[in-house]
C-alpha cells in the first residue's frame, strides 16, 4: 500500500483509493492469493510538534518610559541558521522536503538582518515599553521512521530543529518596571 500519509489524505481517502485502484484477484482453489510485492523500503521524516518562536536580534532590545514613546533601530546584519540536534542523522534534502510541507512555505535555511529602519511605538501612562527585533520561526520536533516491507512503519529517532522564516519584525510589550 501507498504511504498517503505523506500527501495529507486521510484514512478513509486513502481506503478509498486502494480500493478503486486495486484490481479484483479471484481466490485460486490452492489458497488464498498473496500479494504481487510488499511496500518498498523507505525512510522519511514526519514532523511530531512545532511552535512558533521568536529568534532574537542581538543589540535590539530598547526599553523607554514611563510613558512617551519607546524608539528603537536596526542597522547591523545578523544571521539566524536553520540548525539540527548534535547527532541527528539525517538526509538534508528529505529533512527539507519536509520542512517545507509540514513546516511552513516560508521556512528559510537562514535569514540574514541587514534592515537599517526606526521603529516607534506609543507608551501607555505610568508603563514602561519595550521594543526588540525579531526573526519569527519555528522550534520542530521530527521523527526519522522508515516502511518496512510489510508496511508496517518503523520509528528511528527522534530530534528537534530551529527553523528559521523569512518572516521578521519588532515586537512591543508593556511592563510595570522597567
């Protein structure tokens, strides 16, 4: 059978599919019929959980108040790299392949700062603002497994990556002290 767990379709699709797509093979007096071949050997990644997280900019964390306005500005580079667990061992491409699906679109190997614009944000009364640069990404727990041939899947390891996007941006927050 097809893994069509890897095409996102879901149980009853993939029944369906099998089903339609598997010709009629009547039973022999001799027994009953084995099938033509098994599930070809495979390894793959499967993303378990991910959370969103925000890879902090060195040097951008500006703090004002109480009150007024927090003003803050980025000109220096910075690179934000993809990276893996010490000792994973994995296929960078298929890792990546899946990164991208299960991931986000917008999943980067790395996403280098080089932006050089102010940023201003209104403080409310009696509070103290606080403004810092971001690269937005994800913290991803895989599973390295593998198809047996008969089908049956196999679990091999497991390990986190940092994933940097390409999405990036200040982030305001408010607090009592400063």
């Amino acid at each position: 059978m097809t893994r069509f767990r890897t095409l996102g379709l879901g149980l009853a699709t993939a029944v369906a599919l099998t089903a339609s797509a598997t010709p009629a093979v009547a039973a022999s007096p001799a027994g009953p019929a084995k099938p033509a071949r098994g599930c070809p050997t495979d390894v793959y990644y499967k993303v378990k959980s991910k959370r969103v997280v925000s890879y902090w900019v060195p040097g951008t964390h500006f703090v004002d108040g109480k009150g007024g306005k927090v003003t803050g500005k980025v000109d220096k580079s910075w690179t934000e790299s993809a990276t893996l667990e010490a000792g994973a061992d994995v296929s960078i491409g298929a890792l990546w392949a899946t990164v991208k699906v299960q991931v986000s679109a917008s999943a980067t190997k790395s996403n280098t700062v080089t932006v050089g614009h102010w940023y201003e944000h209104q403080i409310s009364g009696n509070r103290y603002g606080h403004i810092r640069y971001r690269v937005i990404g994800y913290r991803v727990l895989f599973e390295k497994r593998r198809t047996r041939p008969d089908c049956s899947d196999q679990f091999l390891d497991a390990f986190y990556g940092d994933i940097p996007t390409t999405k990036e941006g200040w982030k305001y927050w408010e607090t009592t002290t400063p």
